[in-house]
C-alpha cells in the first residue's frame, strides 16, 4: 500500500479529557466516514481503556493491562498497533485518534513518519492540540506539575504542565481552543506554534477536510521543534506577549551559568534551544524549560557543525530586558576568549549531574 492509499490519521492531544472530547466530536460531525479511538489510562489499576466508535455507536471497548501504566507504554503497546489496525480493516474514511491524556502526538508522528513501512494502511494526516481557554496561560506558563492536577497520569509523574501543553502546541499542525482568546493569549500560541499553523478558538470552527487531505508535514515539524535551530525565527509583531532569541557563536562560562540558571530559566516562561560549554566543546547541550522548571541534557555530538548558543523565550512578564542581559552575561567574554579560548582541558566542570563525565574524545 502506498502512503496516498494509507488512511488518514487526525491525532488529538491535550491536558484535559474535556477539550479533547468536543475536538473529536466536532470532526466526527464533519466526518461521518470516520472512526474514532479514544484511549484512556487508569494509572491506579494499570489498565488501558481502548473505545472504538463510528456513526453506529460504539464498536467496541477494551481493557487492557499495561504495566506501569504510563503514556510512552500505552502508545507503544496499543496505540500504534491499533491504528494500523482499523486502518487495514477497510470500513472506514478517516480515523480520528484522541490519545491519552498528556500524551504528546509526536511520539506517535516519530513511529509512523520515520517507519511507516510497519503500520501500511495508516498515515498522520494532521496533529490538532486542543486546550482549554479557561486555564490557557497556566497550562502554558504556569508551574503546576501533571501529578498536581487531576489528571490520569501515573503518581511518580513530574512532568510539568507546562512543558507538556508547551511541547503540544509546538508540534501542532493546529491549535484549538475551545472560547475566545484574548490578546495576550493568542499572541503565546503564535509565538510557540510553527509558522503557518492555525489558531482556532472554538472546536466546531476547525475545518476537517484539509486535515484530512493532510497537513502534517513530518520534516517541518520536527524542525521546528529541534533542539538546535539555525533558521532566522518569524516576526510575528507580538504587542502583549515577547520572544527573546538569545544567539550566540560563543560557549557559556561554567560557573557563571551555573550561578544564574535559576534566573535564566525561572518564571512564567517558555525556554528552550541548545548550548555549548568550553569544558566540553563536542556535546551538544539541551535547554528546555516552561513555567519555571528547567531540564538540562544532552543528546548528541556537534560532529562537523559549528558548535551554538540559541535559546528562545516566550513569555509575558516585564523582564524581558533583565534577562537577555543575564543570558549575554554568561557567555564567555573577549578577554577570556583571548586568555584561555573556546576549548578548555578540565576533568570537572560542575554540570556532572546533568551532562555526565567529561570526555575528552566528545
């Protein structure tokens, strides 16, 4: 089967059950060849509830153990499987899939789009983010942990909220929302999704057959949401929310990155990019924060690119200015750029905990 005869998938995610719910029934109203699977967790009996529907009603409804009960589990072992599935069963146009709640469509987009020779009969038609305007700048900025709210997610789980919807919106190839936004919301999902993608503010507003043809584009995507980005960012003439894109060809100082890092990456914010450290030129290192919680790693090796300094920040608040003076202030000066270089021969460098060893051969 080629990918044009593959069935087209629309992925629904979100934070709350309620708005993901209202997207799937608004596209199933447009879509009455369609097949919807809604799959939920119940984290305290470890069990996945799979509930397949269409315009007859339900086709069936299934229990399924799934140890640990987590999100990565629940696609790997039955999301995936099942679209596969209904896509191959041939009764159906369309399949509308809302996923678990908290679960982020791109590690669904990640084993379709870079091995679509294991699920043939279906394809990502579109990805749809539907968020609640009632609680919109807390779940994108705010500092709520997923274990904090009332959500089906797993007690061990400290995701924050924020780095979820975040993350969500990023990837989207359409953002709903389920009322009216105001100014200084619109302008943070504009200033986080793609460039191109639309912000819809009411469910039954979302036009299906262009989802359906097919709008996601799996290269753009993950480009947009890389952890090292080269491309000039949009302006997008923001009045009520700012980005700051802090670039840099220059390494961080250690020791003064590690005194403002509660700074840099504190606050109702959305942060995230890549740097560098003189004490380990090869690694690339990851920046992602939101609503004052910051993760630091690494993923891989500069290889033969030139090594960066970019992080990109979202936010809302007054202290844009302060912070952009924070970030140049850690980056390493002329003087010591004349005095000891870009490259330094140390065996510590305080980051172990985040960035492991030091090894010289990265």
């Amino acid at each position: 089967m080629t990918p044009s005869q593959a069935v087209p998938v629309v992925l629904i995610s979100g934070v709350e059950d309620e708005p993901m719910a209202a997207a799937a029934i608004a596209l199933q109203w447009d879509l009455p060849r369609a097949v919807a699977v809604r799959h939920v967790i119940d984290a305290e009996r470890e069990v996945l509830w799979r509930i397949v529907s269409d315009a007859t009603g339900v086709v069936e409804r299934t229990e399924i153990d799934v140890e640990h009960a987590c999100v990565s589990c629940a696609i790997r072992e039955d999301v995936v499987p099942t679209l596969e599935r209904l896509g191959a069963d041939g009764r159906w146009e369309t399949i509308i899939a809302q996923l678990p709640v908290t679960a982020e469509a791109v590690q669904v987009c990640r084993v379709i789009g870079w091995a679509p020779h294991q699920v043939p009969h279906a394809r990502i038609a579109a990805s749809l983010v539907a968020l609640s305007s009632d609680t919109l700048l807390d779940d994108l900025l705010g500092d709520d942990l997923v274990n904090e709210r009332d959500l089906p997610v797993r007690a061990d789980d400290n995701r924050g909220v924020a780095e979820v919807t975040c993350a969500m919106v990023e990837y989207a190839d359409v953002v709903a929302v389920g009322d009216a936004l105001d100014a200084e919301e619109r302008e943070v999902l504009e200033a986080l999704a793609r460039p191109g993608v639309p912000v819809v503010e009411s469910f039954s507003q979302v036009d299906a057959r262009p989802l359906v043809t097919g709008v996601h584009d799996h290269r753009a995507n993950e480009s947009w949401v890389a952890e090292v980005r080269r491309d000039a960012l949009p302006d997008r003439g923001l009045a009520s929310a700012w980005v700051l894109d802090f670039t840099s060809d220059r390494p961080f100082h250690p020791e003064r990155l590690r005194d403002a890092i509660a700074v840099l990456g504190g606050g109702p914010r959305r942060s995230r990019g890549c740097f560098w450290l003189p004490s380990r030129p090869g690694q690339v290192c990851v920046w992602d924060g939101a609503g004052g919680q910051l993760s630091v790693g690494s993923t891989e090796t500069w290889g033969r690119t030139r090594p960066l300094t970019r992080i990109t920040v979202v936010g809302v608040d007054d202290g844009r200015d302060e912070l952009e003076r924070a970030f140049a202030s850690c980056v390493l000066t002329d003087a010591e750029m004349h005095e000891r270089g870009p490259y330094w021969e140390v065996t510590e460098d305080g980051f172990e905990a985040w960035l492991g060893p030091i090894r010289r051969a990265a």
